[in-house]
C-alpha cells in the first residue's frame, strides 16, 4: 500500500485510512506523525526508536521499540494480554 506522505501534497490516503479499512489491529513505523495519528484504543502502535522520534508521546496505545526482536516481543505480549 502507497500512502500520503506529509512532506508531499498528493491525493493518496494516510496510513490512517489504511489502516482502518484493513482493520489493522497493530501498526509499526518510525514517524511519532503517522504514531499518533494511527494509535487509537482498537489498535496498538510500536514506533520504532530513531533519533527523530525520541520526544516522549503520551498515549497508552503507542509502544517503544529498539529492533525487531523488541517488536516482536510486544506483539507477543499483546496477544496473551487479548487471550487472558
């Protein structure tokens, strides 16, 4: 999927739209724009630590992640939190 890219007016749609027309249940990228933007209760976000997103986000839905493995761990996490 091609989304809207904040830096570049284009007719595209965000992840946002993406996202909740595919239901996507947890959603991953390094932006803390597309992080909040796509964070709600019904989805949880991981942004992936880089040294343009390092401010804190104050939102319960928006998970921290240093690599892959840490991404993983989180999703693994969150699915025997759903099944408890």
């Amino acid at each position: 999927c091609f989304s809207h890219n904040y830096l570049f007016e284009d007719d595209l749609k965000t992840k946002k739209d993406i996202c909740d027309e595919l239901e996507v249940d947890v959603f991953i990228d390094d932006s803390p724009i597309y992080a909040i933007e796509c964070a709600k209760e019904s989805r949880e976000t991981i942004l992936i630590n880089r040294p343009w997103n390092k401010k804190p986000l104050d939102n319960p839905h928006i998970k921290r992640a240093n690599d892959w493995e840490e991404i993983v761990n989180i999703i693994e996490k969150l699915e025997k939190d759903l099944t408890n």
